[in-house]
C-alpha cells in the first residue's frame, strides 16, 4: 500500500507568553522566527526541519500527557546525529541553565535525555537519527 501521510508539517505548543518563548526557543534551540501576528498570540518557529507554532495558552496547558502508570511524558523526539552531538547539545543547554534531565539508556539504540521549556512542555532528544532522513542528508 503507498503511503499516504508524508511528514508532520507542523506541530503546536502551547505557550502563557508568545514573545518570551519565542525568544526562547530561538536563543536556546537555534529555532529561526518565520512569523509573529500583530496581537502577539502567536508565533511560527522553525526548527529541526519542521514548523512549529507557539500558540498563547493558559498556564495548565501543555503537551504532556501521563502515561498508564502515571509518569509525565513528552509527545515530542527530536534526534541528533550520534552520541557525541547528544552529549554536546546536552552540556549547552546546561550551560543555557535548561531545565534538562541525565542521558539516559533505555535499551533501545542509542540515548536520550528529556528538556523542557519555561512553560513545562518535555521533549526528548535521541541520539539516533531515523534512516530515511539519514539518507536525504
């Protein structure tokens, strides 16, 4: 059967302050601004070849969900090419003062650690990168 879906174009985050995470993700992650609208309500980011939005939200808002045995968890993975680049961007952004966890074993190829940004959303970095984007680069 031929795929049908492509790629993820974009994702949401959802932020309390659209100007400061903005910032944020472009001083920390290196994001590039490709858009912010007159009312300051949202913003358009890109980063790790992918667009994302950051959306003003209420504080509890976040993309973490619990999974089934109650642990907090990130619903995003961005990967990185090899043990050295995780281990590198894990030492900069403890330097940035990230909120950051250890590089973890998981069992699986490679290792992961989890960040979050300054309104809590997790996300996991692996130092793996999947094939087919191995290839085109």
């Amino acid at each position: 059967m031929k795929q049908k879906l492509l790629r993820v174009g974009t994702a949401y985050i959802p932020v309390t302050n659209v100007s400061n995470s903005l910032k944020w993700y472009t001083d920390k992650l290196g994001a590039v601004e490709s858009y912010k609208d007159e009312k300051g309500k949202m913003a358009i980011i890109n980063m790790a070849s992918q667009s994302f939005f950051l959306v003003e939200s209420p504080e509890q808002e976040s993309m973490n969900f619990f999974d089934s045995e109650g642990n907090k968890r990130f619903s995003l993975t961005f990967e990185v090419d090899g043990l050295a680049q995780l281990k590198g961007l894990h030492e900069e952004l403890l330097l940035q003062n990230v909120k950051i966890g250890e590089i973890e074993n998981r069992g699986h190829p490679g290792r992961n650690f989890v960040f979050s940004d300054p309104d809590g959303n997790l996300f996991d970095v692996w130092s793996e990168l999947s094939p087919s984007f191995k290839k085109r680069i």
